[in-house]
C-alpha cells in the first residue's frame, strides 16, 4: 500500500472525554469541542462516538461546521457556534436549532431581528472577553449592555461563556484575573438571567482547578491526545497511529553525499536511508527536519534532510537488518504508543492542535474502537 495509515481510537478519544469529567466537581457538565473536523480527526465519526459515551453539548467553529453536524448527530445534541455568525446565517441557526454565540453587540441586534421575524424562541450563547482580546464583548460594551438590558434578554441568551489565555501555564496570573473577571461579569448576568449556564475552562482550564469549572467545561485538544498541562503528568492518553510507507531504501557509501533540498545533510559515513511516503503535505511538519524522528522495528529512527512535500527520508542504519522490511514495503512510524503528540509537536516546534490540523487527507484513515 503507497498510502499511509492513519489510525484513530474512538474509544481512547471517549476515554478521554470520561477523563477529563472526572476531574470536574459534580454539578458541572463536560462538553466537546468538535470544530475543525474534530481537529482533523473526522468529526462525523468523533461526534456520535462521543454523544453514544453520554457526551450532549458540542461546540463547533462556524455556521457551515453546525450545519454538518445536525446530519450526524441526533435531534437531542446541542450545537453551539463559537464564531457568531456572519449576515445572512440567523436563519439557518434558527432553522437547524444551532446556538450562536454571540459576540458583538452587532451580532445581537442581529440574532434580536432574526427572532423576531422568524417568530422564534430561539436561545443564543453570549462571549464576554475578559483579557485575551479575542472575540467576545469588551467589559466596557458588556456593562453598557446591562445597563440597559433590553436588547441581552431579547436574544434568550441560555449560555455566558469565556476564553482562558494562559491556561497552559498554571503560575500565569492573567488566569486569576480572567477568572475574577469573569466572575464579576457573571454576577451581572445572573441578576438579568438567573437561569444563565457559565462557561470558562477550555481543556487547560480543567486543570487549574474547580473554581475555573463552573456549569459546563469545554475540551478540545486534550480529547484527542494533547496534554492539556505540557510539562506535567498527562490525563490523557494517544488517539493516533500514523504510519509511513517505504517506498525506496538507499545504501549510501560516497562521503559527502548530500540529502534531500539545499543539501542541508551531508553524509559522514556509510548509512543506511529508507524515503517514506508523507511530507509537509500530510502533517509532517518541515520544521521536524533537525530533530524529527520515527519507529522502525522498535528502533528509534531520525529524519535527515529537509522533509519535502510528499516525502521524508530517515535514517535506518541502526535497525538489524534481519528487522528490515522486505524491497519496496513496511511503514515507518511517526506517531503512536512510542511518539505521542506532545513529541511530535517538540520536535516540530509546533502546537499539538497543529500537529493534529495539519493531518492531510492523502492517508488511509482506519477507526477502531468503535
């Protein structure tokens, strides 16, 4: 086989979910955040294998993500919209029951007009910032809002929700400041509806502790294999195989022999190379060159030369040859049980979550554990 194998455990992603639940207080609920094709991991199969584990909230990026998500989940899931919605979209969020979230005061005229000509009791979510400056109303617009609240009970707002900035690193003090802040702003919200669900703690945000959980929690990245606390004992365990395919294997002996694009590698000694199919096209991050490696035959192997679009070459010197794969087959491993992807991001001087986003479509996606 010339493609590559890329294996996803369902049930190591539910485990996931029931390991992250656990680390919350009782009364609070534990969501999904499935945008980005579950980051990249297929959210049309991710989805309902949470939902079947107990799983009933689920967040998503856009409108488009929301409206895929309504085909493979069932009627009683709730999907919420974490990017608002641009002009045009209040229809579709109300005709496929999709929760905006809301994050402008703009967006909440909006989603007031759409109500009202669709008839609708349509909820929505609001986003409040409270230091990271991303989306979400500025404390200054959010306190004119309370001021003169008409226009936020209008918008049936059922969930007030912010973002963590620095969650990874638990001395960061912004993580004490967004949280009193939040909780000041939740205080507000809470005398103008007091039946209003919080929500505070992405993946990271679990970790710092009970008083960033409140009613529900939202992880993403640590569902899927990511260690929401670098540094520090994982909570999770690795939903990815991906495996290589050989597709040539070179005795190199000529000293000063160079590897791969601007000859950045030059060979010192007889080596022996195996060019796997997979490059910067796939996931494997060019950046891994100088310290990327994989697993051939339990034995450690490391990239050289630039990766290239479609390929990457290891060195495989070091593996027995009785352990060698036969002419032109076997498959370097580049993530799994001996590189998981806190590794694969070390290497590649990158984010897990761009690790997992950056996996292309070129493989052969095998699920197990359904």
């Amino acid at each position: 086989m010339r493609d590559g194998i890329l294996t996803i455990d369902l049930a190591a992603i539910r485990r996931n979910w029931s390991a992250v639940g656990r680390r919350l207080k009782s009364a609070t609920e534990c969501a999904a955040v499935i945008k980005a094709s579950a980051y990249g991991l297929g959210s049309e199969r991710v989805a309902p294998s949470l939902y079947r584990a107990g799983c009933r909230r689920f967040f998503v990026a856009t409108v488009d993500e929301g409206l895929s998500a309504r085909a493979y989940l069932p009627a009683d899931a709730t999907v919420y919209v974490l990017a608002g919605m641009a002009p045009g979209r209040e229809a579709d969020c109300i005709e496929r029951q999709l929760i905006p979230v809301l994050v402008s005061a703009e967006q909440l005229q909006r989603w007031r007009q759409a109500r009202r000509q669709a008839a609708s009791a349509a909820p929505c979510a609001i986003k409040v910032d409270t230091g990271m400056t991303r989306l979400g109303l500025d404390m200054e617009e959010f306190e004119h809002l309370c001021a003169e609240p008409q226009l936020l009970l209008d918008c049936n707002p059922v969930l007030f929700i912010s973002h963590l900035a620095c969650a990874d690193d638990v001395d960061h003090p912004l993580n004490r400041r967004q949280l009193s802040a939040f909780r000041q702003a939740a205080q507000q919200m809470r005398r103008l509806c007091p039946q209003i669900r919080l929500s505070l703690a992405n993946s990271s945000g679990i970790c710092l502790g009970e008083p960033w959980h409140f009613d529900l929690v939202r992880p993403g990245g640590a569902l899927y294999g990511v260690n929401p606390q670098p540094g520090a004992d994982t909570i999770v365990e690795p939903v990815l195989d991906l495996k290589l395919p050989i597709v040539q294997v070179r005795e190199v002996s000529r000293p000063g022999a160079t590897v791969g694009y601007a000859a950045t590698y030059r060979i010192d000694r007889p080596v022996r190379l195996a060019v796997a199919l997979g490059g910067y096209a796939d996931g494997i991050h060019r950046i891994a060159g100088a310290t990327g490696f994989g697993v051939l035959a339990g034995v450690k192997v490391p990239v050289v030369g630039r990766i290239s679009m479609d390929s990457t070459i290891f060195d495989i010197s070091a593996v027995p040859a009785a352990q060698l794969p036969p002419p032109g087959g076997g498959h370097i491993q580049v993530l799994g049980p001996s590189i998981d992807i806190d590794q694969a991001s070390a290497a590649a001087g990158a984010l897990g979550y761009e690790i997992l986003t950056s996996l292309g479509d070129r493989y052969h996606r095998r699920y197990v554990g359904e």
